[in-house]
C-alpha cells in the first residue's frame, strides 16, 4: 500500500455474500495501488443469526466499520426501518472512512441502503451481479435501482452484460467477469464426506439433502410447510438446512423449521455452515432443494442437482440441472424423485473462475473515480 492507495470500500451484509467476496477482498489486500476498507452490517451483527462477522476477524481481516441495522421484525415495516437504520450508520462510516469507491455485492436491502447513501455522497459505487432477474422478491427491483446508481457493473453472464445496456449503462464501463461463487469451488480444498459428516455430527450410514429455504418476498414465506410435509417422507436421509435471511417473513420460516428439527431426529439446522462446510456439503449431497441463488449458479459447478422450489428465482438464468418446482406437495414429490435419477449435464453457465483478479484489474484501468455518467440510448 502506497500513499496514493486508492481506499476502495467493500460492504457485507451476509454470510453469504461474504463468501462470494472473500477472494476479492483477498486481491485488493495484495495491490500496492490499492487500500480495502471493510463495512459490515446486517446479518453479520446479529446473535439471531451466528454474529457471522467473527468468521470474518478469524479470517484474518480487519473490519473498519460496524453498520447496525437489523430490526428484529417479520414485517415489512421492519425492513423498511431496517433501511432506514443503515441509511443513517452508512453515513457516518462513509464520512469516516472517505472512501474513493464502494463495491456492492448483488440486491439486498442493506446494500440498497448502502448505495444510496453513496449515491449521495457522491462516492462512486461499483456492483457486481447486476442484470439478473428474480421476479419472486423486491429484491429484483432493489438490484436494478443499485444498477442505476452505480458506475461500474461487473455481471455474471452475457446475457446480464446486455440487460445492464438495456437499462441505459455504457457498454465500455460493463465487464462480463462471470460469478464469484465459482471461484471458491476452484480455490477451496473441499472436506472429504467423512470430514464433513463429523464436522456437522451426521449420520455416517444416511445421505444428505442440503435445504436452503428463503422468504418469497414478493410472496410470503408459508411455501417452506408443503416443503417440510415432503421431507417427513425421507426419515432414512440426514436433513441439513441453513436459516433463512432477514427478510419479511424469514423470522417465520426459521421458527417453522426449528420445530421441524425437534421432531425429526435426522434433521439439523445451521445459522451458517461456512463456505467451506457449505459448498462441501452440495459436494456430498445427493440433492440441494430450497429457493437459493446459489442452487442455480454455484450449486451445478459440484455436479449436484438442485430442486428450485416457488417463484423466488423466477427468470433467473440456469443450467438444466436446475429441475423447478410448484410450491405444493405433490410438486415437491415429483421434484425429488427426478432429482435423485438425474444424472447430468451440468452446464457451466457462469464463467470459469479467476473473477477477483479479472475485477481488480479493471478497476485499476479506471483513471478516475466519478459518479458522473450518462444515460446510454440503445
């Protein structure tokens, strides 16, 4: 790091999302050029959900700035204030910090409240995973507004490289780098499936069944009881599910699988696995089933078929390993079924990793950091 480090500003929200950025941060760690700085908000500071961001310190980063903003609600309402909070705590970390550019990460709400706090500020924004669609949650039209106030796009696909242009974006400040998740399935030393059902205290003589279910925000969360109703059948299969974000309706769905999990011995609920214990728990996994974006991009990369449950992910790209389902138990049961005799293609839709580097790069060609920008016409 140089005196004329460009500080570049990276915010987390989730375990999630901070798992797809860990190899970034990791880059822009080695540039001379550049200097990261680290906001983490939401989920990560919250006891409901693991108080994630110790993983984040284990890791060896440092964290310049806490971001509390999670009302502990089910409701709209309290996502709304949830927003409202990160506004407020945004503007003081950014004030602080004075960063020469915020990277955002995908179309949650606490990077909506980020983003237009940098909007305003006048601090350029660069995102990434613009230009996909999830027409099931607000989540959608969250992604696209933070596509409008952003500078630089970095998208997963062409297809998303050519929708972020259809929104007015310049071609020349969009690059199709591909998805960060896959970067980790190259770069991690996945656990073995001995290592793996010890770590997690699983039942050596069943399979596994990796369940991710979130809140359809543009829905509503009952979705996840026919969902449970059909895994009642599979006694004879350790159930592994991670919890819900905080989005309306999550809290609901937590609590309905907490109950579920007293009543059935062959079930387990994570706050978060990790992306070591995750991605090798798809690797070991006979099916991944819920409504996570992970089950389209990351999840066919291990040769896993993933069962996408509900509207959520509706219109979002995805390979044919993908096999969709209704939210009704008959569905579900046709669902499982043909997931378990499928036996590929697994189309690699989303790039073939070295995504970190490919951003740094870019982002070092930029000879000046500017909100300022036009409105392309196709």
């Amino acid at each position: 790091m140089t005196e004329l480090s460009r500080k570049v500003c990276v915010i987390s929200g989730s375990r999630a999302e901070y798992g797809l950025l860990y190899w970034l941060m990791k880059e822009i760690e080695q540039e001379d050029e550049m200097e990261l700085q680290l906001v983490v908000t939401g989920m990560h500071l919250s006891p409901e959900f693991g108080l994630t961001f110790q993983q984040i310190e284990n890791d060896g980063f440092s964290i310049n700035e806490k971001v509390e903003m999670v009302v502990s609600s089910d409701s709209a309402v309290g996502v709304a204030k949830s927003i409202g909070l990160g506004t407020l705590g945004f503007s003081d970390a950014f004030n602080r910090l004075k960063p020469d550019i915020i990277l955002i990460l995908g179309d949650r709400f606490e990077m909506l409240a980020a983003a237009q706090t940098a909007l305003v500020m006048q601090i350029p924004i660069a995102h990434i995973h613009g230009g996909e669609l999830t027409l099931g949650a607000y989540d959608d039209s969250i992604r696209h507004a933070i596509t409008k106030m952003a500078t630089w796009h970095f998208v997963s696909s062409e297809s998303h490289r050519k929708r972020v242009i259809q929104l007015g974006e310049n071609p020349n400040r969009i690059w199709n780098v591909g998805a960060l998740g896959i970067e980790n399935i190259l770069k991690i030393s996945l656990l073995s499936k001995a290592e793996l059902y010890a770590k997690l205290n699983l039942n050596a003589n069943k399979p596994l069944f990796i369940i991710t279910y979130h809140s359809e925000t543009n829905g509503d969360a009952f979705g996840i009881h026919p969902l449970l109703e059909a895994l009642t059948e599979y006694s004879h299969v350790n159930l592994v599910f991670t919890k819900a974000n905080a989005d309306n309706g999550g809290r609901y769905i937590n609590k309905v699988i907490e109950q579920f999990v007293v009543e059935n011995e062959n079930a387990s609920l994570f706050d978060s696995l990790g992306q070591l214990n995750y991605l090798s728990a798809v690797k070991h996994s006979q099916i991944v089933i819920g409504n996570s974006s992970s089950g389209l991009i990351e999840v066919p990369y291990l040769h896993t078929p993933t069962i996408n449950c509900g509207g959520r992910q509706e219109k979002r790209e995805r390979p044919t390993s993908v096999i969709d389902s209704a939210l009704d138990l008959p569905s579900i049961q046709e669902a499982i079924i043909e997931a378990l005799q499928y036996k590929g293609p697994y189309d690699q839709l989303f790039g073939s990793g070295n995504v970190s580097i490919k951003i740094v790069k870019e982002l070092q060609k930029i000879s000046s950091y500017s909100i300022q920008k036009e409105f392309y016409d196709l």
